[in-house]
C-alpha cells in the first residue's frame, strides 16, 4: 500500500498520551527531550501534530490560551518542530497555517529563533521585542537582598493570581495553579505584607529554568532571581526582555552568560497586553 503523501497527512489534537511521541520529536531534532516541559504544555495547551505512517509524529506544535475559555484574548503557540526526515517540504508552513486558522481573531505571540523567524514572518507575524537567553552557576552578592522573599504557600495563590493577570494582561489560572507542583521552588517577594513579585524555578534536565519572573521593579526581580539561585546546585537558565538593560547586566555579573536572543512576534496585535516592566522572563519560552 502507497505511503500517502505529507499534505494528506491529517492534522489531529495531541494529548498527554503522546508526551513521549513530543519528546521523541524533540530529541530527533538535536533538543533536550524535555518532558517534564511537554507535560506542562499539553496538560495546560493545546497539541497539534501529524502522524508519521512509519511511527511518531511527522510535526507537532502546542497553543496555550489566556483569557476567557470560550474567548481567549491571547494565545502563545510553542514547541513548532518537525522531525529532520521530512524538513524543509513546507511541513511546519502546513501546521502553522493550520493553527493560525483554528485560532480565528484571537492573537498569537511566539518566541522565534532566528531560524524559525522567516516562516513566521511569511504568515504575518510581526516582531514586537526581543528576550535574552541566559545560562549559568549564579555567584552570590556579598551584600544583604533589600527585598524580603520566602517560599510560597497556598494562601498566597489568590494574591499570585491577581498580580499575575495585571501584569500578564490575562488569566492565566490553568498555568499559574500549576507551578506549585510543576516547578521545585516557587518564592514570592513582599513589603508590608504586600506580594509585589513572584517566580519560580523549575527542572529542565540538568538546568532550572526561572520563569515566570514578575516583579515590581528591578530590585525585587534580582532578590527574587538571587533567592531561587541560592537554594540549587543547577546552572540557571531565563529568557530576559531585552529592555531590562539593568537585570541582564546584574545577571551577567554574577555568572550568568548571554546563550541566544529569540525574537518576540505577534499576529493581530502590535505589542503583547499587560506591564513590561514588571514582567522580566516568561514561564517559557513556549508559552509566552
């Protein structure tokens, strides 16, 4: 019986039960296999992938939306991958066509590597900003932290949500709920009684990835970002707005080193929603 050709591949919704096919892909195409990440994505978004006739997935992509359910005013499409044997044969141009449409009007963001951004860029995305990759052992400040953290509790979730969604510029309750049990620390910064930042710190193979990192200012992000250093053995790694000149070079000076730059892009809107400047690193990268 004939192979059928890739165009006549169906398009179908992922699920958890194909976390290790998502991994498989990963790993097929030179990245960390990452399933505690593709656990989050596909229980929190929503998968699409193509079916390989001989085994696996051909391509696979996840969509996470913020907002109302039934009218999510935005939505972060990550993990667009297609395995090496059938690259370059407009694949991924076919899946993210796919996606765009199922979306309607809701706006999309994504980050975009330098290598992926031509595609983008031909199906109308626009690059709105810029985030900077960091990696590395973090050398501690000799100096006390003038911002008070402490580890998050569940009395703190009411207070993490509503924060979250001013500076976000959306609901993002399925994610956020989440973190306690995605991620292996999670801290929040407090004056007065007060939450003014929160992040978190979690598994990445031999890595922690910080992120979400959002703070009122630079110098509770630092206490923040120095407080989840201080209790892991881990490099860290965390993508920085490029427009926090004064994060990035503090975290250079202690150790951390610049890896890449993803350029931010977005389709039906012009910047994405929500306070820049107390929003410093995404929870990831794939999930705006």
């Amino acid at each position: 019986m004939p192979t059928p050709s890739l165009a006549a591949l169906p398009i179908r919704r992922l699920t958890l039960r194909d976390l290790t096919s998502c991994a498989d892909l990963s790993e097929d195409r030179g990245w960390p296999r990452e399933e505690h990440k593709w656990g989050l994505l596909l229980a929190a978004g929503r998968g699409y992938g193509i079916d390989d006739p001989d085994g696996g997935l051909v391509a696979a992509c996840v969509v996470t939306e913020y907002g109302f359910r039934d009218q999510p005013s935005l939505a972060a499409i990550g993990m667009v991958l297609v395995a090496e044997r059938h690259a370059r044969r407009g694949v991924g141009r076919r899946l993210m066509r796919h996606v765009v449409s199922a979306m309607d009007t809701t706006p999309l963001t994504l980050h975009a590597t330098p290598f992926g951004r031509p595609l983008y860029e031909e199906l109308g995305f626009k690059v709105s900003g810029r985030a900077e990759m960091l990696r590395g052992h973090f050398a501690p400040e000799a100096a006390q932290q003038r911002v008070a953290t402490r580890a998050a509790t569940a009395e703190d979730l009411p207070a993490l949500l509503r924060l979250d969604e001013e500076v976000f510029g959306a609901d993002r309750t399925h994610v956020i709920t989440r973190l306690p049990a995605f991620a292996d620390q999670l801290r929040v910064a407090e004056e007065d009684g007060q939450v003014i930042g929160y992040a978190a710190a979690w598994p990445n193979m031999d890595t922690h990835v910080v992120g979400p990192l959002i703070a009122r200012d630079t110098e509770t992000a630092k206490a923040l970002l120095a407080s989840l250093a201080a209790r892991t053995d881990r490099p860290l790694r965390t993508d920085i707005d490029v427009r926090h000149e004064e994060l990035l070079s503090w975290a250079k000076d202690r150790g951390l080193a610049s890896v890449a730059f993803n350029a931010v892009m977005t389709y039906g809107i012009t910047e994405l929603p929500g306070d820049w400047n107390r929003r410093f690193a995404p929870v990831t990268v794939a999930a705006g």
